[in-house]
C-alpha cells in the first residue's frame, strides 16, 4: 500500500535525522497525531503537499516521495501532478516513469493521455526530457499499434536527435523509421523530413537514399525556391555524380545554378562534373577561382576535390604547394557536413602523401581522417581507413610504427568513451 510504503520511508529517515515527531510536526505545521497516523499507515491517502514539507523537513530525496506515489496512484490528475514535479527536477527517469504511468491507467483515455503529453513535450524547454517524453510515447503507440501519434513523435524526436551530431549515424537510421508512417504527418512536416533526410543521408555518404530521399521534397515542394531546396539539389548533384551518373548530375546543376540561393558552390560543382568527364584543366581552374571566392571555413572540401585531379594527373608538385596553403582552408567546427569534409580531405591527402613516399606524414593523415569520421559515427569509413593503413603496411611489408598503433588506440578508446 501507498501508506506503508510512505510510512517506512517517513519512520526510516525520522530515525536518520534523530527527530522526534513533536519536533518534526513543529518543523512542518502537521500535527504530531497525523504524523503518527501517516507513519504507522493508517491515513490511507495522505496529502502530497504535506509530504512535501515532510520530505523537506527530513532531507528526503523528492524524487523518492515522487516515486512511491507514483507506484500506486491511477488518478490522472495526481500523475500529472508527479510529472510535472518529475520534470521540474530534471530527472528523465522519473519522467519517463510518470509519462508511462499516465498512458497505463485505466482511469484516462489513451488518447487524451497521449494529447497531453504531446503537447507537454512541446512545452517542455529541456531537451533531454522532451526526448524523454517522446521515447515513451514511441514505445507505446508501437506496441499498441497507433500509427497517427507513432509518426508524431518519430518526427519529433528525429529533430531533437538530428542536431546530436557524435550519433549522426544512429540518428538517420533511428528517423528511417518514419519512412513507414510518412503519410500521416502534415505536408509540409513531410516535406521538410524529406529535405532533411536526404542532406543528412548524403552527409553519411548514403547516395542512392539522399537522391531518392531529395527527390520526394523536390516532388512535393510547390515553393518556387528556396535555401532547403538549393540545399537539396546540392545533394543531389553531388550524390549523382559520385554515382558516376554524369547526365542527371548535370540536369540537376542546372537547376541548381538558377537559383537565387546559389552560390560558390555552382562554381565547385560544375569543376566536380568536368573532373568526372577527364577535363581536368577546366576543373583545376573552376577550382582554384573557387578557393578565392570560399570563405575559410567552406575551402576545405574544394581543397579536398582538387587533391583529386591532382592526384589523377600525377601532379606532385601541386600537391605540395596546396597541402603547404593548409592554414587557408582548414578549418573545422562541429558540424557534420564540415567534419565529413575534413576526414575526407585528410584521407586524400594522406593517400597522395604515401604515393609519393612520404610514409610517415601519410599514415599520420589518414589516421587523422579516422579520427575525424569517428566524431560523426561514420563506422564503416574508420574501418576504410584502418583497411588502408594496414594493406599499405602489408603490400610493403613494413611493421606498423608504435606511434601509429597508439593513435589507433586512442581513437578505439575515445569511441568506447562516447558509447
């Protein structure tokens, strides 16, 4: 019962504190008799406002006094009450345990519960308890087969989720999920999860499911333009052409050119196309104008494509002079596409850097890459990149340095860190 639970932990931390219950009755303005009564479980329902003085007057934990209320309560209006408590204090267990409490009692509709929470979580500023809520609701509504609040709260929680970008790898694949319950959601959620999605799946190198993914918004969207639709057809372009679908890559770039949200990046994409065909003096040049027009902090993937043609063209001396301009371009902060393009600037160079025997600074380089795919999730391109390290050691039977196996380590080390 609720009252005996209550009255050991009252009895329990009474004795703790050594306070008598006249002094705990004149600490709280409660009778000693009701004290007594609330101890030794004769008041069947005592009040949770007394329980707050009480809980403050002998140092017990509230989430406790929370907690057991929650354990036997079904009225709505009291497990609102403990929710609301449970959120004020921060705690996502205690929340998630009172939102479950809320949708299993027989005493509300199940709809309204759900109404109830949905709208807490909207109004709920704590990111984590917002996610909190939605989990819980998710949980339900999937075993319990409600496809209008499963699609709500997918949705909702893949936009808290998407800005977590050390698991943006679990994240896309967690918002996959609403892919079956897409219908349901208001055009335009549907539009903008599609624009979402299909940048964020080209971010993880996932080229077909951006295209398909970019191609859905592109559909749905009556908007004549747009800075999420130029973002799209950036995607889109740069997903085809790494496909190596050269034509629909071009169509999609024109597209993309007359759009008043174009930028130097019309510039990079047509150097990529012309890269892609073999016309390698024009992409050098398109380039080169490119990195004078980028701001700093955008250079570094029009670097990393130059590192290419480069490559391709054997030209090791233009190698060198662009790595040596490094401080102009590399720059990185946290966000994904950015981290995306640095482990892949690294990881070129670090191959250029051991074609021309330059063994240690490579290794070095891709190693770095590692590192950076780590921050992003991207697993199968750390394991790329250990492949490379080690086939390179293997093919030139060279034992792999010490220096080189701690690095490794490290980032082994951070990973678990971050699980």
């Amino acid at each position: 019962m609720l009252t005996e639970e209550i009255g050991e932990l009252l009895l329990a931390y009474r004795q703790r504190e050594n306070i008598s219950l006249s002094e705990l009755a004149e600490r709280t303005g409660i009778s000693k008799t009701a004290l007594s009564r609330m101890e030794s479980g004769a008041t069947k329902r005592p009040g949770f406002s007394q329980w707050k003085k009480i809980a403050s007057a002998l140092k017990i934990p509230y989430v406790d006094v929370i907690s057991v209320y929650l354990s036997t309560t079904e009225r709505p209006a009291s497990i609102q009450l403990l929710l609301n408590e449970a959120i004020s204090l921060n705690s996502q267990a205690l929340v998630r345990k009172a939102a479950q409490k809320l949708l299993d009692t027989p005493k509300m509709d199940t709809f309204l519960a759900l109404d109830y929470l949905h709208q807490l979580a909207k109004e709920t500023e704590d990111s984590s308890t917002k996610l909190a809520l939605h989990e819980v609701m998710i949980e339900f509504t999937r075993k319990r087969g409600i496809p209008f609040y499963l699609a709500k709260n997918l949705y909702a929680r893949y936009l808290l989720e998407r800005d977590d970008f050390s698991r943006f790898e679990e994240t896309f694949q967690r918002g996959m999920e609403l892919l079956h319950y897409i219908d349901l959601l208001q055009p335009l959620e549907r539009i903008d999860y599609y624009y979402w999605m299909g940048v964020h799946a080209y971010i993880l190198d996932y080229y077909s499911e951006s295209i398909e993914l970019c191609g859905k918004a592109l559909m749905e969207d009556r908007t004549n333009d747009s800075r999420q639709k130029a973002s799209a057809l950036i995607s889109v372009v740069n997903a085809y052409l790494r496909l190596g679908y050269l034509i629909l890559a071009e169509q999609y770039l024109e597209l993309y050119e007359k759009s008043e949200y174009a930028d130097f990046r019309k510039k990079h994409l047509r150097a990529l196309l012309h890269a892609k065909k073999g016309e390698y003096d024009q992409a050098i040049a398109l380039y080169n104008e490119c990195l004078h027009e980028a701001k700093p902090s955008e250079r570094i993937t029009i670097a990393s494509d130059l590192l290419d043609v480069y490559f391709e063209t054997e030209q090791n001396g233009a190698i060198q002079e662009l790595i040596a301009t490094e401080d102009t371009f590399l720059s990185v902060d946290t966000h994904p596409n950015r981290i995306k393009h640095a482990a892949r600037y690294f990881k070129r160079k670090g191959i250029c850097l051991i074609s021309m025997e330059l063994e240690e600074e490579g290794i070095d380089s891709l190693t770095q890459s590692i590192a950076f795919y780590r921050q992003i999730g991207a697993a199968a391109k750390m394991v790329e990149g250990f492949e490379t390290i080690f086939k390179y050691h293997l093919a030139n039977r060279k034992d792999v340095s010490f220096e080189t196996v701690e690095n490794i380590a490290e980032i082994f080390r951070a990973s678990l860190v971050k699980e």
